[in-house]
C-alpha cells in the first residue's frame, strides 16, 4: 500500500490521504501516460474534474534520473484527466476519519 494526497476542487479544495495498492496506482498513471517508475513513492496526486497533477523525477538525456546535490530533481507534471480515481481507494481526511 502507498499513501497519495488528494487534492478534489468540484465546489472548494479538500485534502485527503488516500492509500491505495501500488499495482491500481500504476495502472491509474498508466492510463495518463505516466512511467510510475519516474514517481516518487510516497507522492503527491492532485485530481481535479480535468486535470492530474503528479511530482515526477526529471529524467536527463541518457533517460537516468537527474541528481543535484546528492537529491534526485523532482518536476510538477500536469496532464488531463483520462481516467477515473480508483473507486477501491480507502480516504483518510485530515482530521483521521475515514470516509
């Protein structure tokens, strides 16, 4: 299990922690064309009625992971939302209640 943010926007921004099983979350990147080998575990996802925003690592021109400062670069991605979030995924808002 791997813990993602939740970042929903429909009427006012909520932040919940989802866990969901790594093999639905690299099905649902996937489907958005994205590597989940590139993504940080744990990440941050924000879904909103459009669009999927994901850190990823910066990739270099060998397609190695950029390093900087003994750190790995991490970039923002943004793309449109193609697929639904996984309805299996268990929330836990901020305040710990599960929902």
């Amino acid at each position: 299990m791997t813990d993602y943010q939740l970042d929903r926007k429909p009427g006012g921004t909520i932040q919940i922690t989802t866990t969901v099983p790594l093999e639905m979350m690299q099905e649902f990147l996937r489907a958005h064309g994205i590597d989940a080998n590139y993504v940080p575990c744990p990440s941050t996802v924000t879904v909103s009625d459009e669009h999927l925003t994901v850190e990823t690592f910066v990739l270099g021109k060998d397609h190695r992971i950029v390093v900087a400062d003994g750190e790995a670069v991490r970039k923002r991605r943004t793309v449109e939302l193609q697929a639904p979030w996984p309805p299996q995924a268990t929330y836990v808002r901020k305040d710990g209640d599960r929902g």
